[in-house]
C-alpha cells in the first residue's frame, strides 16, 4: 500500500499512521508548497501553534465562508466561539464551556443509553451503521438542548444539511439545503428559548451562563446552541465508528466491554481520532514553532500525528486503554479546546455498547473500510 502522499489524503488512508510518525521524527514543522500550507505534526509545534495569538481560527480576511454571508447559516457560523478569537470568543467561551460543564452526568449517561438503544433497534445488526452513528449524536445533543423528542429526527436532519454547506466542497444544491435547515434550526431554538427560558434544557442553560458573562444577545445564545449539534455531529459519529474499526481489527478487546468501553473510547480518540487535523490563519507576520510565518498563510494542525509523538506518549502506536498520563491533542489545546469531550466518550461510549448488546459483531465488520471523503475528518463507511 502507498503512503499517503500529504497530510490531507492521510485523513482517509487506510493507515496513516507510519506516515505520521516520519513526519513527527523527520519534519515536525515544515511548509508544503503543493498543498500552500505549513504543516505542524510534532508535538511540540502543534501544542506552539494553538499557543500562539498570531494565530486565529478563520482567515482575517474571511470571518464567514463567501457562499454563507447574509445566509442563516451564516449567521450561526459568525457567532460561533469556535469560528471567533478576542471578543467574540471570550468571555462568551465561558459560558459555552460552564453550559457543558453542569450536564448531569447521570442525565446525559440515561439519555445517551436511551437513544442508543431506540436507534440501534433500527440498525439492522451490520446494516445502516452511517445512520446510527450520526443520528446519536444529533439526538442526545437535541435532547439535551430541550428539543422534544418527536422533533429529534428533524433536528438530526437539518444538522447534517447544516454541517454539509459548512463544507469547502460542498455544491449548490447543499449550501441552498444547508441555509434552509440553518433557519429552520434558528427558529426552533429561538421559540425554545422564548418558551422555556428557566428550563433545565442545556440551551437555557446557556442563556443564563451568557447572562453571567454579561451577554443576552439572543443571536449569540441561539448560534451557540446550534453549534454543539454541529460541533458534536460528525466527530461523535467519527469516534463511533473508528471504535468499532478498533474492534474489528482487535476482537479480543471486547472481552472487556462494556465495563472497559469507556476506556477502550477515550484510547480510540487518540489511537486513530476522528478529527485528524485543524487550522490555523496568521494574523500578522510571526514566529511560530520556531518557523517565520506571514500574514495570512495557513497552518495545517495535524493533531492525529501530535497524538502519535513519543515525546507525548511513549510507545504511541501501542493500543493501550490504561494508558498512563494519555496526552491526547484530538480535542484540541489551548483557548480553543473542545469543552465536549466527556459528553462526545459518552455518547460514544453509549452507542457502541447499545450495537454491541444488539448482537453487532465487529469481526464481522471491515478492519480497513473506505473513509468518506473529507480533508479532515475520518469516519468510516461501513455499509453503502
Ligand atoms: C469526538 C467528538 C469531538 C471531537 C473529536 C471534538 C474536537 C474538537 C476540536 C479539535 C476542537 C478545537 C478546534 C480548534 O482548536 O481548531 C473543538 C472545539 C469545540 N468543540 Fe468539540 N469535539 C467533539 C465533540 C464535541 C461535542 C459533543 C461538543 C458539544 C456538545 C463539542 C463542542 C465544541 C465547541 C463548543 C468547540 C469550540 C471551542 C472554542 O472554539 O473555544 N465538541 N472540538
């Protein structure tokens, strides 16, 4: 088998992972003139980047994508922390972090089972796991969020249509589906907000944690409230999917679950994560992993290979569940790592156990299946 021959055609290799690790040994920083990126791969470099204030999260020049300006969806992208530095993201970060923080666990465990439960009865054994994987999500999220449960389905639909436009790739056809479910989900969240707002629906939940931080912008709340379906949808579905990749190929590992899944998850999301890379967009000249960059070249963060960096974990391709002192960069690092990390392993963790406990049996499974077509997600197709 060819290695990849770049750090984006590594997303949906079938194992990228030799790969990596040249990267991380022989170029940990380098610029790759075909791709007009920087690569960051080492550890060191990557945890320097998502350091570094020179550094933002969208192009200066290009706060929203040109085919969303003026768009609902465009209106949900602008607000999103994720997609904003300075103002726009602090202190507004804190609230959307506290929000996710004061999910009962026990409340998130019961809704994640439960939905997995009520979505794994309509997988057939190794049929429709595409749907499974990113249904759940959507559906625990919605749930949480205070959305009612004959309209987790519709949520779940105008998610993906949604996070389809946000895609650089994506056609006509899916930026106009994409702005439609956009309003559709504003309109649903806005006339929530307005219904319950003392609830303890974790979007009301929001609103008051925004009112903390001393923002009542309803636009804000409601962008936000969104932006965890979108944040959760594809990744929690990736981590999915790549578990049980994970348990095709090492079957003996089930002897563990469920007791252990937990710990087999949260070893996945480092060992073959489901987000591989980020970006980064400088904002002024600077020196940043030891390299002098320009305004307004990019940087691919590649956080799959920081993961397999022997200067973080010792030993990286090793599978080790009880890893001590895992350095994982999958949720990403500094100001902008991701607050959903424990809510994304349950989720996950909840599907995985639901497939299994249904009589999935992953050796039955492919151990090296295609990926869907992305520069920086990897999940697996299972079933056509
Ligand atoms: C396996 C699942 C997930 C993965 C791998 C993941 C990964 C990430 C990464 C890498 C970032 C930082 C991006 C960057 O710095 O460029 C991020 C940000 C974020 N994630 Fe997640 N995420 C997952 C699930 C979730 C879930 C379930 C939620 C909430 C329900 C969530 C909410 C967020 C938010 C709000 C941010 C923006 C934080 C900020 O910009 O300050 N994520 N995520």
């Amino acid at each position: 088998m060819n290695p990849p021959l770049n750090p984006i055609q590594a997303v949906t290799h079938p194992d990228p992972y030799g790969y990596y690790a040249r990267l991380v040994a022989e170029r940990p920083v380098h610029r790759d003139e075909t791709l007009g990126l920087w690569i960051a791969a080492g550890a060191e470099a990557v945890a320097s980047v998502l350091g570094s204030e020179a550094c933002r999260v969208r192009p200066p020049r290009e706060p929203v994508p040109k085919a969303l300006v003026g768009s609902p969806a465009g209106e949900i992208f602008r607000h999103l922390v994720r997609m904003n530095d300075g103002a726009g993201h602090c202190p507004f970060k804190r609230a959307v972090a506290a929000a996710l923080a004061s999910i009962d666990p026990r409340n998130a465990g019961g809704e994640a089972a439960c939905w997995a439960v009520h979505l794994a009865k309509e997988a057939q054994p190794s049929g429709d796991l595409a749907h499974f994987a990113f249904a759940l999500p959507a559906y625990v999220v919605g749930k949480l969020l205070g959305v009612a449960d004959d309209r987790l389905g519709e949520v779940a639909v105008w998610t993906a249509a949604f996070v389809r436009c946000l895609s650089s790739a994506s056609s006509a056809a899916e930026i106009a589906a994409g702005k439609l479910a956009a309003g559709r989900l504003i309109d649903l969240f806005r006339s929530s907000l307005a219904t319950a707002p003392a609830g303890h629906a974790l979007l009301a939940s929001l609103a008051r944690e925004a009112g903390r931080v001393g923002c009542d912008d309803t636009d804000v709340i409601v962008a936000n409230g969104i932006g965890f379906l979108f944040q959760a949808y594809e990744a929690t579905a990736g981590l999915i999917g790549n578990t049980l990749v994970l348990l095709a190929k090492q079957p003996e590992r089930r002897a563990g679950a469920p007791d252990g899944l937990d710990a087999i998850v949260a070893e996945v999301a480092r060992w073959d994560p489901p987000v591989q890379n980020t970006r980064r967009f400088l904002a002024h000249d600077a020196v940043v992993a030891g390299q002098a960059m320009k305004e307004g070249e990019a940087i691919l963060v590649v956080l799959a290979a920081a993961n397999r960096d022997p200067a973080a974990n010792p030993a990286p391709e090793r599978f080790d569940p009880y890893r001590a002192e895992r350095r994982s960069f999958t949720f990403g690092l500094g100001v902008h790592a991701c607050p959903g990390e424990k809510l994304a392993n349950r989720i996950a963790t909840a599907g995985v156990a639901a497939l299994l406990a249904r009589g999935l049996a992953p050796r039955s499974l492919a151990a090296a299946p295609r990926y869907r077509p992305s520069p920086n997600t990897r999940i697996p197709v299972f079933a056509e």
